[in-house]
C-alpha cells in the first residue's frame, strides 16, 4: 500500500506533468467550452505521460487511468483554487484505484 508521503508526492510531481503541457486557466476554459466531459489520460506504469482526453469515459482506455477533469468549478462557479484542488483530489482517487469521482 502507497503511504500518504509517497501518494502526496505522486500527485504533486502528475500535476506538474499536467501543468507542463497545459496551463491551468487553459484547462478550465477548455473545460467551460467544452460539451463534453474533460479527462487527464494518465499511463498506469509510466506516469510521466499525460495527455488530455474529450468525450465519454465508457471506452476501454487499456494501460491508461481517465481522471475527470472537474467541471462545477470551471463552469457552474468558477474557481481557480477549488478548481486546483478538486483536480489534485481526482488524481489521488485515480492512484488509490477509486472508481467514484467527485467532478
């Protein structure tokens, strides 16, 4: 079982990944304009591959995790901070193997 320093430290180093190829303010836009649901396509076993997914989570994403990208505070009450930390919260349930995501 992962402790909670190393999955702390996981998240943070994914969402840097994630920051890397896309700022966040444009994540949230894509997100607001976006009719469809909004995934960061992560790699089981290689997780420094990130890439972003629109459309719906009912395909078999194979050796990859879909973590939902959150919509209520991109669009419904928008929110950097809440955003960000709700975002962070979806990659620690995608690590923790959850299925049940709050977006």
């Amino acid at each position: 079982m992962i402790s909670v320093e190393d999955l702390s430290s996981e998240t943070e180093r994914i969402y840097c990944r994630i920051l890397e190829k896309i700022n966040i303010d444009k994540l949230m836009k894509i997100v607001k304009e976006s009719s469809e649901n909004v995934y960061i396509i992560l790699h089981k076993e290689e997780k420094d591959f990130c890439d972003i997914y629109i459309g719906d989570n009912n395909k078999d994403f194979g050796d990859f995790i879909a973590i939902p990208v959150p919509k209520r505070f991109a669009v419904l009450e928008p929110d950097r901070s809440y955003f960000e930390i709700t975002l962070k919260a979806n990659i620690v349930l995608a690590l923790k193997g959850e299925k049940d995501f709050y977006t």
